[in-house]
C-alpha cells in the first residue's frame, strides 16, 4: 500500500479506534470502541456475561472482537471459549469448527501446517480449544483474537474466527492456531466464557472490542 494511501487512512491509536480519512468506503461511523477490559489473576474463567459491568452481545454492534494480550496459564493446558444463548446456562452450546496449525521448533525443526482432527468439533457442546499444549514457562504467554459476528441475529447461525499465537513449552516451539466455526443455534449468543483445561488463567488481558 502507498504511503500516501496509508496517510489518508490514519487511526486514533486509543481505547476507541476511528477512521479520520476520507478512503472511499471508509465513513467516519466506521468505528472500533472499547467495551470492557478484564485482567486476569489466578482465575478460573474469564467471563463476559449479559448485562455484567457494562458488557452486552446485542444488536449495538454487528461484530464483536476479543482481543488477548499475553496470556498466562498456571499450566500447561489449553485455552477454550464457550457461549451462552440468550437466557441459557452451563456454556454448552452446539459448535462445529475447524482447527488446523502452523508450527516451528526453536532448533528450526518441524516446520510444518496441517489441521488438527483432535482439536475440532462437529455438532459438540465442549467448550472450544482456540491453544493446545500451551506452556506455563515463566516467559511463556499467548497473544490473538476472537471475533464473533452479529451473535444477537436470530435468522442464522452464529459465525466466529479465532487465531491464536503461543509458546508451546514442550519442545519447545511457536504454534499459531486458527479455529473458525459456527455456534449451531439460531438463539442470539449473549455471553462468552474462556478458561484452561486445567489450571487457571494465571496473567493477560482479554478486552472486548465492538465494530461498527
């Protein structure tokens, strides 16, 4: 892209993001805003619950973004998301997804991608691995990000695409994970939960975007 191109589609590098230029097809009702930020410690779930602190999946917004900023387990475990329909319970919602990964061994070994039959779900209600066999090293952490699409549309399923990057401490190696896959309900999804298979959420931030 030109310079000159990247200059006329500057963004307000805060909280809330905003298209300043005047790009064709690109309006100033374009936008990115912040909903909540939660900082993990120790915890077992990390949860964005209807009507909680400020936090609504509804019609404001057509996409919903979460962000992950160095995540850190208590072990080496994976990091899986679930949802909730609109006045359901339990996180147990039928998913089917595709999972598949790159990866690099830090002798420079194993480069490799390929899709991961263990990792997916096909009309399951699991909760969904978005890391698999993520290490808890002192200097180990996940960053990436979730985005769920119109979850208060009650016409068609609710779509959303995962990518994740990470340590994985036991080779060790860098694994980069893509997930997508849709919730099979057309029930609006109104809350999403995520949390290690064992352990705890150590450390990181997980911050709800939503997008105009």
């Amino acid at each position: 892209m030109a310079l000159s191109k990247l200059a006329a589609n500057s963004f307000d590098l805060t909280d809330n993001y905003a298209f300043t230029g005047t790009t064709t097809g690109v309006t100033s009702t374009q936008k990115i805003f912040l909903i909540k930020n939660i900082d993990a410690s120790s915890d077992g779930t990390v949860d964005f619950l209807d009507g909680t602190s400020s936090v609504v999946l509804d019609n404001t917004y057509k996409t919903y973004y979460f962000k992950f900023i160095n995540i850190h387990g208590s072990a080496t475990a994976e990091l899986r998301f679930q949802g909730n329909a609109a006045g359901g319970s339990g996180f147990n919602e039928t998913m089917t997804t595709t999972y598949f990964v790159s990866r690099h061994d830090e002798n420079g070994s194993n480069g490799q991608i390929g899709y991961d039959t263990g990792n997916d779900q096909a009309n399951g209600t699991d909760f969904q691995r978005l890391a698999d066999n993520f290490g808890n090293d002192n200097d180990a952490s996940l960053c990436g990000d979730l985005f769920l699409f119109n979850p208060s549309d009650t016409t068609f399923v609710t779509h959303f695409l995962a990518t994740t990057q990470y340590y994985q401490s036991a080779v060790p190696r860098t694994n980069n994970t893509f997930v997508a896959g849709y919730f099979n309900t057309t029930s609006a999804i109104d809350e999403i939960q995520f949390k290690m298979s064992s352990g705890n959420i150590d450390s990181g931030r997980i911050a709800l975007y939503g997008i105009k």
